[in-house]
C-alpha cells in the first residue's frame, strides 16, 4: 500500500507541473475537519477536451487517522471531437483510488470506467457554460452494465470577480446497504481578487453516497490557478 500511495503522490505532482488549478480545503462537516488538496486540470485541444483531477484527504483526529493521507483518489477523462460544428463529442473516462477506514486498513475505490457522449453549450462571451454527459458505467467486480448522469457547469460574474462552478452526478451503484442508486453534487463559489488567487467555498451535497443517508459537507478553500 506505501507504494500504491507513493506512487499517486507522485502521478499528482507530475501533473500538478502543468495543472490549470491546485486548491487547498479545509473541511468542517461532521466527523470531518480535515485537509483536502485537488489537482485539476481542463484542456481543450483542435481534437477534442482533457480533463483530470486527483484529490488527497489528510488524516485528522476526527477522520481517525492523525497522520498522513487518508484517501487518494483521481478522475481523467477525455472528449473526441472531428469538426467545429459537431455539437455530441464521444468521452471516455477512468476513476479510482484508495481510502483508508482506521489506521494501518485501507480499502480500494473500485476501477470504474465510463464510455458516453456530452453536450455543451456556451454563452458569446464564454462566462456561461453547461456541459450535460451520458455515460455507460463498468465498475470492476461490482456493476457490468450501470449508468451516469453527469452535469458541470460554470458561471462568471461581477466582471469575473465571482465564480459559480461544480458538478452533479447521478449513477447507479449497488451499496451493502441496499441501496442502488446514488448522488454527489459538488457547487463551488470563488471571490478572484486578482487573475492567479481565489478564495470561496464548497459544498459536497450527497444522498446515499457514504452511508444511506443525505449528507452536506461544507469547506472553506483557496486556489491558485497557472
């Protein structure tokens, strides 16, 4: 497992060296008040779009682990495009990671891959943006033939003053509880008080995400983007 996480580590700082943004959280949910760092990148290219990201949670008293990293997890994911005009771009996409549940246990988040198409529409000027995706889900030992349903969007305001950025997804994923069908939604509010350094908010909403439950998750965070 020390391999596995240096290795994360290291696949993480590699991209951090041409990331657009790093952004440190400090989240103060329940049984949380830990650190939580992502790495995020966006590119588009003449043949389509790349995106990844890699979180790390840092263990806290409240997390029960009071050393190290507590989960490491990333997402890459790639849209296909041949013309200017085609308005359904292929994607696919890769997840997975570790997390650790006591020190010394770590558990796999299991090898997912998704295959679909996205649509995206923008304002003239760029400052309003939705993505919508369709996804076929495989998830390694656990769902042959699942789905999501994915939505990320970003809205500049004030002059580009203000940020209003996140995700929603909804999937299904059959849970020990019982329960097949899952949600997560991550909205992001950021004061820019200048090109490279922001500082705002997020807040995790999920139901039957971690445990059978609706869960909100708020942090308080910065960012430097390159």
């Amino acid at each position: 497992m020390k391999k596995v996480l240096l290795a994360m580590a290291f696949v993480a700082f590699m991209f951090s060296v041409n990331a657009q943004n790093v952004q440190l959280h400090y989240d103060f949910g329940e049984g949380r008040k830990m650190l939580t760092s992502t790495v995020e990148m966006f590119r588009p290219d003449k043949y389509g779009s790349t995106f990844f990201f890699v979180d790390m949670d840092y263990g806290s008293d409240e997390s029960g682990i009071d050393n190290g990293i507590s989960l490491g997890y990333w997402e890459i994911a790639r849209a296909f495009k041949w013309s200017e005009t085609q308005k359904y771009m292929p994607r696919v996409e890769y997840n997975g990671g570790a997390m650790s549940i006591g020190e010394g246990v770590w558990i796999p988040i299991e090898n997912c891959w998704l295959a679909g198409v996205e649509r995206t529409w923008a304002s003239a000027d760029f400052s309003k943006i939705l993505t919508l995706q369709a996804n076929y889900k495989y998830i390694k030992d656990k769902e042959d033939a699942a789905f999501q349903l994915t939505a990320v969007w970003t809205v500049q305001m004030a002059e580009g003053k203000v940020t209003f950025t996140g995700f929603a997804d909804f999937w299904k994923e059959e849970m020990f509880w019982g329960t097949d069908y899952r949600f997560l939604t991550e909205p992001q509010l950021w004061y820019n008080p200048c090109k490279n350094f922001s500082f705002g908010t997020e807040i995790e909403l999920s139901n039957n995400f971690v445990g059978d439950e609706f869960a909100v998750k708020p942090t308080l965070a910065v960012k430097y983007t390159f």
